[in-house]
C-alpha cells in the first residue's frame, strides 16, 4: 500500500499530514472511498483527539464530499465534548452555528446556541 509505504518512510512529523492529504484524496476522487476517507480520519482523531485542526479538516471534508449531514453533525456534537481551549471551542461553535443555519432548522440551530450556553456556564464553574 502506498500510504503505509509513505508513512514508513516520512518523517513522524509528517505521518499527520501525509494521512490527511490521503484522506482528502479519498474523499474528493470519484474513485476514491468516502468509508476509508472516514476510517484515516477516525484513526487520526483517536490518536490525537486534542488537534483541533484535525477535526476541523475532517469536518470540512465530510460536508464538501459526504452526502450525510447527520454525519457531520455527529462529528460536530463530539467536536464539542473534547477538552481543549475556550478559545479553540470557540471555533466549533461558530463553524457548527454556521452549519446548522445553512442546513438546518430552527431547532438545529438551538441545539447549538444550548450547548454553547453550557460549555460557556461549565467554564464559569470551573
């Protein structure tokens, strides 16, 4: 396989970026495989589940290439359970805000302001 040749030969530094170009690659190329796509992302966020900017691609991603939205908000609702900055959650809920009042509905849109409310009281409790 290509990629695992790759990423023996690559640097460590690299493995990160190497996957998610391949990854992107799966997603984007009619014969590529959404399910592989999913699966390289899904390995690189449980191994490093505190990048934010893995699961930003990997969000991006899902909404240009995969045909779910389901799917993408349920990366949205995990997304926003990882314990990382304000600052970077912050990101999330813009992003899943945006989402939701382009793909949603109102209800959609609720559930989102909600769980920001709650990270922004969880923060004032700390």
């Amino acid at each position: 396989n290509l990629v695992q040749e790759a990423i023996r030969i690559l640097p460590k530094r690299k493995h990160v970026r190497t996957l998610m170009e391949f990854a992107r690659y799966e997603y984007s190329k009619k014969e590529g495989s959404v399910e592989r796509a999913r699966t390289v992302c899904e390995g690189l966020v449980s191994t490093y589940p505190k990048r934010s900017d893995i699961w930003h691609q990997y969000i991006d991603a899902e909404q240009k290439y995969g045909k779910d939205l389901s799917k993408v908000r349920k990366l949205f609702e995990r997304a926003v359970t990882l314990k990382i900055s304000a600052k970077k959650m912050k990101t999330f809920f813009k992003k899943w805000l945006t989402f939701e009042t382009e793909h949603g509905d109102e209800t959609a849109v609720e559930t989102v302001k909600s769980k920001a409310r709650e990270f922004v009281e969880s923060l004032s409790n700390r």
